[in-house]
C-alpha cells in the first residue's frame, strides 16, 4: 500500500511538473539597439531597436551630413548614444561612431556614413518599411555588406580646382561610384572590357593605382548588379564595372571623397587617362 501511494505521488508530480513546463511563458531574446532586418529584395539593411529603417544620403560622401533645412524635415538623424548602445549579430561597434553636424546636433555614422530615418511629409515611415530605398537616387538603406555605393559629390582634382562631370572647371555634385566607405573608384582609359592593361605582372605599380579587390557584389538597387563582375587579374579577384576594371588612387589615402586622380597625369586634359566611374559610363571597347 506504501509503495502505491509513492507511485502515484510520483506520477502526480510529474504531471503537474509537466503541465505547468508547458504554460511556462517564452522569454524573447533582448531587443538590441541597432540589428539587421532584411527582406527578398535588399537583402539584410540596418534597423533601429523598433525595426525602423536606417538609411545613407549619396551627398555625404565626404562623411560629413549633407543634409540640412528642409532635408532634415524628410530624413531626420538617427543618433543614439553609442557609448550605451548594443549590436545585433553581424554588426561591428567599431564600425559605428559619432559626428556632429553644421547645425551642432550630434548624428550616428556607420562605416563613415551618417545615418537617417525617412519621413515623407514629416511622418516617420513604420517599422519594416524601406520606402526611402532608391529616392532621388540619392538615398539608400544602409547595409553591412556593400562592395559598392554611390556618391553624389563635387569632384576637385590633384590641383586643387573643382570639376563638373564633363571635366570642366566649375562647382556642381557628379555621381559616381565608390566603395563601401566612401573612397573613390576610377577607371583607366587604356583598359578594355574586362581587361587591366595598367597594372603589372608583378604589381610594382599597385601601390600607386590599386585595384579594388573583392568577390562580394552588393550594390544600391538603382545599379545593375550584372555590370559588375570579378576578374582575375594574375591571382587577384578585381572588380570591373560595364567591363571598365576598377581602381583606387593611392594619393587619395582612401580619403572619403578625394578625387585627385581625375588630374593624374597633370599634362593631359582632366578625366582623359583616369576618372571616376559614373553610373552612366560607356562600356568599356573590346
């Protein structure tokens, strides 16, 4: 009879124990700060901790915010204070930092790029929303894993002069294509389609035009990703634009928004041997 009753204390504990392991209330993991979200066109794009799209203005490619007056009313800052803020799983604290504008607020950068909300009409979009994508194309959701973005910025070459997008003296922004932070890509005049003829064998010559190195290919959605392909240049993956095979100027000392190659050499017309890669370029001749 003793041993009954400890039989069925037994199997009353465990339904009890059972029952109550089932209505235990599921603990979500701890909302972080800034995180990825992503969806089937864009891939994964930076978010706030509410899910709230961040987004990068083409016009800052210098690092600096571009975006002032009647900008700000479209495209407010986003700047929590990174000393305090956590990352999501696949994102750098190092890659994040602070700047302050030209109107003293402070903004958060992420790989050099400040960073902003999109608010057509002054209404900030919802959570889950990437309707600034592409806008003007000038504005973009920012991304962890971009080999290409696209600045909208004033070229200045090696002599100190400002240039327009035909290569002639004079103050305006051109589109062109750069890194993911920033730093300018040329082209070479003397290349052809998927053909580096600058570069040598064994570059010696490298360290005063890199080529730009990668097998990733993430660009903005107003690009054709099939322009861009991977070239094997003598064991290096080079990437090449419209067949046009990418370069960085060493000069430029992977300065954001250095343009001083377009007046390299200083003998010949500007733009005519190097120049930047605009989104338009021809295709490189075969």
């Amino acid at each position: 009879m003793k041993e009954k009753i400890i039989f069925f204390a037994t199997v009353a504990a465990t339904v009890i124990f059972t029952a109550s392991c089932k209505h235990d209330p599921v603990v979500p993991p701890p909302r972080t700060d800034i995180h990825l979200d992503s969806n089937a066109v864009l891939g994964k794009y930076l978010v706030d901790k509410d899910g709230k799209t961040l987004y990068y203005f083409a016009n800052d490619a210098n690092g600096q915010s571009n975006c002032t007056g009647g900008c700000l009313t479209a495209w407010p800052v986003f700047y929590p204070d990174i000393a305090t803020t956590t990352f999501g799983s696949g994102l750098l604290g190092a890659d994040f930092n602070t700047i302050t504008t030209g109107a003293g607020v402070k903004q958060t950068t992420y790989k050099g790029w400040p960073l902003y909300y999109y608010a057509p009409g002054g209404v900030q979009e919802a959570a889950g929303k990437t309707d600034g994508e592409g806008v003007g194309n000038i504005w973009f959701v920012a991304k962890p894993d971009y080999s290409i973005m696209i600045a909208n910025y004033q070229l200045t070459g090696a002599n100190g002069t400002n240039y327009l997008a035909n290569y002639t003296p004079g103050n305006g922004r051109t589109i062109y294509l750069t890194d993911e932070k920033g730093n300018t890509l040329y082209a070479h005049a003397t290349d052809s389609a998927f053909k580096n003829k600058f570069t040598t064998p064994t570059f010696t010559n490298n360290a005063v035009w890199p080529i730009y190195e990668t097998t990733n290919i993430k660009v903005p959605s107003i690009l054709d990703k099939s322009l861009f392909v991977v070239t094997n240049f003598n064991g290096k993956n080079q990437l090449t634009y419209k067949g046009w095979p990418l370069y960085y100027y060493g000069a430029d000392n992977m300065v954001r928004g250095s343009t001083k190659g377009i007046t390299i050499p200083a003998s010949v017309p500007v733009g005519s041997v190097w120049f930047v890669t605009a989104k338009d370029i021809a295709l490189a001749p075969r």
